[in-house]
C-alpha cells in the first residue's frame, strides 16, 4: 500500500495590468510551489474565477475597465473562501479601505520586493 499523500498544488491568479508585476509575481509564486495564472484586467479576473477555482489572488485596485474593489466584489459572490491580496501604488487611499471591508486580507503597496509576497504566501501557509 502506498502511504505518500497526494499533494495538490494551490492554485493563484495574478490580476495585474503591467505584465512586467504579472511576470515576477507568478515566477514567486511558482518557485513557492504553486500554480499561477495572470490576467491583466478584472473581467479577465472574473471569467478566471468562473472558469476554475481558486485559492488565491493578488489583486491590482487600479485596472483598466472595471476597478480593483469592483472586481474583489464581484470575486467575493462568486466564492467567499478565496484569499485575496490587494495590491496598490497609492498608499491607503478609499480603494483601498474599501477593498479591506470587502475581505482584502493583505495590502502590499508598489513597489514591493520578492520577500514580501514569500512572506504573505507563507503567512497563508502556501509556500514551500
């Protein structure tokens, strides 16, 4: 009999519109032994989360089309367990206090360092 556990990679969306931010983010996040997948807008975001589930998302609060904290609601009907991060370039603004009373769990502010999104995933138990 076989006794190894099946271990299930948690998966990650990376809502960002700067491919540059998608890019680094999803290489952590995959080097802390997760699956990413990215998106540069929140109706992107949306039709990611309808499609397959997710256990975390970082999330940009300033988008193209549909805002960050517009977006983090529409996530949080579709399913309330997901662990989102928000991310922002403009301090503790009204986006991001809203984002916060909609179940933002974190807030990382730009620019941030690789550190810092290890520690959030490890602070969320999905790092290595």
């Amino acid at each position: 009999m076989n006794n190894e556990a099946i271990v299930t990679k948690r998966n990650v969306l990376v809502v960002d519109d700067d491919p540059a931010i998608q890019e680094m983010l999803c290489e952590i996040i995959q080097q802390e032994g997760c699956n990413a997948v990215s998106v540069g807008s929140g109706e992107e975001a949306i039709k990611q989360v309808e499609s397959q589930h997710f256990d975390l998302i970082f999330l940009d609060l300033v988008l193209p089309g549909i805002s960050g904290v517009d977006t983090l609601s529409a996530i949080k009907e579709k399913d309330d367990e997901v662990v989102i991060i928000t991310i922002t370039a403009y301090g503790y603004s009204i986006w991001a206090k809203q984002a916060m009373a909609l179940g933002s769990m974190f807030l990382i502010h730009k620019p941030f360092h690789a550190h810092d999104i290890v520690e959030i995933l490890d602070t969320v138990n999905f790092g290595r």
